[in-house]
C-alpha cells in the first residue's frame, strides 16, 4: 500500500461532498445522493494515488483512464476533476447552465478529464473494455477504471461487457459497483434484484473484491489488490448508503434526482462539516 | 440477382464480399484498423481480416451493445474500428449504444451493415433490414453509404476509412450485378451520374441502381430519356446533383428500404427546400417482407425495373401539375 495521509483524504472527501451539495442545489437539479455514494471511490482514485493521470495533460496516452458509467453521479466527477485541477474550480458553479461544460451528464467532448460521454446507463463497462483493448495493441500499461451503479447492473449490456472482459482477459480494467441499494423508484430489491452481485461477477470470471465503499482504508486497499490481478479483470462491490454523509438524503431514496433546496443545503454543509 | 441482366450487365460478387476483400487492404495499409464481430464473420466476410491480422479481431459474441461501446472505447484510444454485422441487428438492436457511444461523442467508428435488404430471401423478415438507412440518417454526423456493386462497395469502404467521423455502409448477401463495368470515381457526399437525360430522373442507391439502368433502357424504347444518378451517400446528401436532376422536371427516387427515413426522404427534402418538382418513390413502402427468393421477393414487393418506368411516367404526367 502507497502512503498515504488518511486524514488528508478524508478531508478531500468531505470536500468532494461539499461541492456536491453546493453545486446541485446551485443548479436546482441532479443527482447529489448518488453523487454522495460514490465519494470515497473518486477520492481514492483521483487522490489516494491509485489513477496515474496527468491534470495539465488530459489526452496524455499513458494515463490510467476512469470511466463514470453511472453518468448520473457526475457531480462527484466534477468536484473531483476540479480539485485535481482539470478546470477552474469556479466552473462547478454553473453546473448544468446553458454553455457550460459540466451537463447534466458527462460530455467527453465539453470537459477535460471526462473519459466518456455516458447517462445512458449500461454502457460505461463496454467503453472501458475498448480502453482497455487498446491498450493491450499499443503496448501500453495503462489501467482502466469503470464505476457502475447497482440499479445500472440490471442492464444486459454490462453482462455482456463482463463476459467479453473475462473472456479477452484484460487484467488492466477494474469495474467497482457502486452498491448503495436504491435505484430511482425503490429498493435495487424491491425493483429488481440484482443480489448476489459479487457471485454473480465471480460467475462471470472476475476476480471479486467486496468492501465498505466509504472506508477510504479498504477502498485503497481494494485497488491495491486489483492491480496484482493480471490475468482476469477485477470487480470491487463497495457496500455504500447512498445520500451519504447527509442525513436527509440517507433517510428517503425519493430524493435520487433532485437537489436539496437552500435551506436543507446549508444545514447539509454544516453536517458535512 | 437478375436484376440488369437484360442490358447485359454481368453477375459481379456481393457488395459483402468486396467490402471484407477492401478492408484486408485497408489493415495492410493502416495498423490502427482494428475489427469487431458479433460472431457473424463468415457472413460480414470479416473472416478475411480475422485471418490476416487475428491480433486486431475481436469476436465479442452475439452482443452488439456491447460490440458497440468497445468499439467508441477502441476508436477513443485512436483505433479505427470496422465493426460489422447485420444490418438489422447492428442498427436495430444496438442503436442507443451507436447513439451514446458513437454518434454523440463524434467518434471514428465505421458501422458496417451486411445482409442489408429484403434481397437476402429466404431466411426473411427477422434478418432483413429495412429500417437500417432511416436510423443511421438519424444519427447526427453519421455519413451513410449504400454502394451498389462490388467496386462501388471497395471504393466507398476505403473512402469511409479516411474519412473523419462515424460511417455507416450497408452490404448485401447476394452477388449482385456490376453496375460500374469499367470502374469509377467515388467520392464520399457525390453522386454519380451513370446516364444524361432530359425528361426524368431516376435517383437510386444499392441494387435498385442496376435496376434504374434497366428502367432508362426500358423508357428509352418508349422515346423517354432518364438521367440516372446512383446516389450511394445518403447523408451527407448531394444537393447539387439533385438539383441538376431536378431540371428534367421529374425525379424517381429508388431502394431497397421502407419509404420511410430513406433515400426518397432525403431528396424530397432538397428538392422540397431548393428545386421543387413532382417526386415518385419506389421502395419497400411501409412494411415488413416474408421469406423467399430475392427475385420473387423484388417482383412482390415492387422493386423492379418496371415499377420505376411506371413511377417515371407517373411524375412525368405531372409535370404540368407544378
């Protein structure tokens, strides 16, 4: 395991989270509590010295490449690429206004650092396989990172995706679900059972890693373990709440798609601290 | 196909043939040419490629969502990708990821459509495309291709190859007559004119080329003389060319698709827009076909030579309406 300054990382967490907030309830739309979930992954990935990425360098051949399948939680992505230093850190604040490079969802064209134009769930995994392909004709050692949501996981695209990545053996791609339980309309149980989701990634040839996804010591952990496995992709499951970190949101999954209004924003930011 | 035979045009391959003959050639010339499966490349003729370079052939299975997004995923690492299957399955069954993962991010990926038509025959409607020009025209910046023979099919897989941008180009199954005996000029966006005249215009893409030749040779008996245009590029369509055809005062437009999305609506577009006339249409109309032989299926569903001279006469009666 790298060293790394744990405090420092959760620090950059709770900042993440607090763009994410600020930033959503600025637009008056998005998607903040599946943003939330995904926190402690981005920060792992863009901070904790997991990607190998180049901020002043987006297009740079070599880099590590992350891919957000689930487009939706684009807000984390966007409050990460800022503070890595892609773009302004101002630009978060016009969050889905007309000419602005942060959409709704990812625009691979509009922004740096956006690895793949995505929104349309269930085709993040097989953009990465690409990535993932490519590397292996060029010669090149660079590794690819795809996040899905656990509803996304309903799609049949991402399955065939998982078996032809087990299949050519690219050991370079790492999938990491973003198991927060709740989809749109209810419970990934209630509306479709998508359990047992690590089995069914090991069926498919995966090699399966499951954690508590805001556990920034396992998420660490987790990557470190992918990237021994060379011969087989990997799959983390992150066990996460989605709204995390604010109380509101982790109550009521009816909130997935809507911003917090002003009020309920400032009391989220003083939660987060 | 018999379609020509009778002014002498000879049997030529299938347009799927000279596409996975062309594109053996284009992975000679260009290493980041990479092809993509969907397990069907004994039929797309990419088998040609799998052998001569089996480390940039990936057979994905019978998946072409996913065959899709690898291929934005490879063409985003600078690849090339030819992806190729049925032009039904290719456009029907993967059309959001050709949406999300191709079209919107403007990436250079070549959608090649074989078995494109009701011409297959027998195997029937689940396997024939008839949708397939009308969803890749929905695409914003595709170009679509619909070559009418194998030296049409060559020129225009390597003009899609070294042009910027997604492609569509849709093959057929049959062998098909050589419209272009002595060769051609092609260029992605211009149509071809294959014969002057001053009464009609007959303007056809695919098989219906051969049989818009038969149809000027038929109406040149009766006295009429029909300009032919093979328009294989669908989009971006040649305005000019259409305009020039709209000075015979009447154009016929001809394919082997619905009426709907198709060659017919592009030009009525241009000509509605810049050079109004009266329009006939020859095409599959608005349904699906059955199983049986490519001939019979032609013959049934309207597709020949004598619906096109029926058409003609048709728009050249109403030239006195405008």
């Amino acid at each position: 395991m790298k060293e790394i300054n744990l405090e420092e990382l959760q620090t950059k967490a709770r900042i993440l989270r607090r763009h994410i907030i600020t930033m959503t309830t600025k637009a008056g739309s998005g998607h903040p509590s599946s943003a939330l979930s995904m926190v402690e992954i981005v920060t792992a990935l863009y901070f904790g010295g997991v990607l190998r990425h180049d901020p002043s360098n987006p297009t740079w051949p070599d880099r590590d490449r992350f891919i957000l399948s689930k487009g939706h939680g684009c807000p984390a992505l966007y409050a990460a690429l800022a503070e890595a230093g892609y773009f302004p850190i101002e630009w978060l604040s016009r969050l889905r206004q007309l000419g602005s490079p942060l959409e709704g969802h990812p625009n691979m064209r509009a922004l740096p650092g956006v690895e793949a134009s995505t929104g349309s769930l269930g085709q993040g995994l097989s953009i990465a396989l690409g990535h993932a392909l490519a590397a292996r004709l060029d010669g090149k050692g660079y590794r690819v990172y795809a996040l899905l949501g656990d509803g996304e996981c309903d799609q049949g695209q991402v399955w065939e995706a998982a078996m032809a990545a087990a299949h050519f053996q690219v050991g370079n791609l790492t999938a990491i679900v973003d198991h927060n339980k709740y989809q749109q309309t209810g419970s990934v149980e209630t509306v479709m059972d998508v359990r047992p989701l690590i089995e069914k990634w090991r069926a498919f040839h995966w090699h399966g890693i499951e954690i508590d996804g805001h556990d920034l010591r396992e998420v660490l952990k987790a990557f470190d373990e992918a990237n021994t496995i060379n011969d087989q992709p990997s799959v983390i499951v992150a066990h996460t709440v989605k709204g995390k970190g604010v109380t509101p949101l982790e109550k009521d999954y009816t909130w997935h798609g809507k911003a917090l209004p002003p009020d309920l924003a400032e009391a989220a930011l003083k939660e987060i601290g | 196909m018999n379609i020509g035979r009778r002014i002498g045009l000879t049997l030529g391959k299938a347009t799927r043939d000279a596409f996975g003959e062309a594109l053996v050639e284009l992975g000679k010339e260009n290493p980041n040419i990479v092809v993509l499966d969907g397990d069907l490349n004994n039929s797309t003729k990419t088998d040609l490629f799998a052998k001569a370079f089996p480390e940039r052939f990936f057979n994905v299975g019978i998946a072409e969502s996913n065959l899709v997004g690898v291929a934005g995923g490879l063409a985003s690492c600078g690849k090339v990708p030819f992806i190729a299957s049925f032009a039904c399955f290719m456009m029907c069954n993967a059309f959001d990821q050709l949406r999300m993962s191709v079209a919107f991010p403007g990436l250079n990926v070549k959608v090649v459509g074989s078995h494109g038509g009701i011409s297959i025959g027998e195997d029937g409607p689940s396997q024939m495309s008839v949708e397939d020009v009308a969803l890749a025209c929905a695409l914003p910046g595709f170009a679509v291709l619909v070559p009418a023979d194998q030296e049409a099919a060559a020129a225009l897989v390597k003009a899609a190859a070294v042009h910027r941008g997604p492609v569509y180009i849709r093959v057929g199954r049959p062998k098909v007559p050589i419209v272009y005996q002595n060769g051609g000029e092609f260029t992605l966006g211009r149509a071809n004119c294959l014969r002057e005249g001053r009464d009609v215009a007959l303007i056809a893409n695919g098989l219906m080329v051969a049989a818009a030749l038969e149809a000027s040779h038929l109406l040149h008996q009766e006295g009429i003389e029909a300009l032919v245009l093979d328009m294989h590029t669908v989009k971006p369509l040649d305005e000019e060319a259409v305009v020039r055809a709209a000075q015979t005062g009447a154009i016929v437009t001809a394919e082997e698709h619905l009426i709907w999305g198709g060659l017919g609506s592009a030009v009525a577009r241009a000509v509605a827009s810049r050079c109004p006339v009266p329009m006939e249409f020859v095409s599959l109309g608005d349904t699906y076909a059955e199983s049986g032989k490519p001939e019979e299926l032609f013959e049934k569903y309207g597709l020949t030579a004598e619906a096109i001279v029926r058409a003609a006469k048709h728009a050249i009666a109403r030239k006195k309406d405008v």
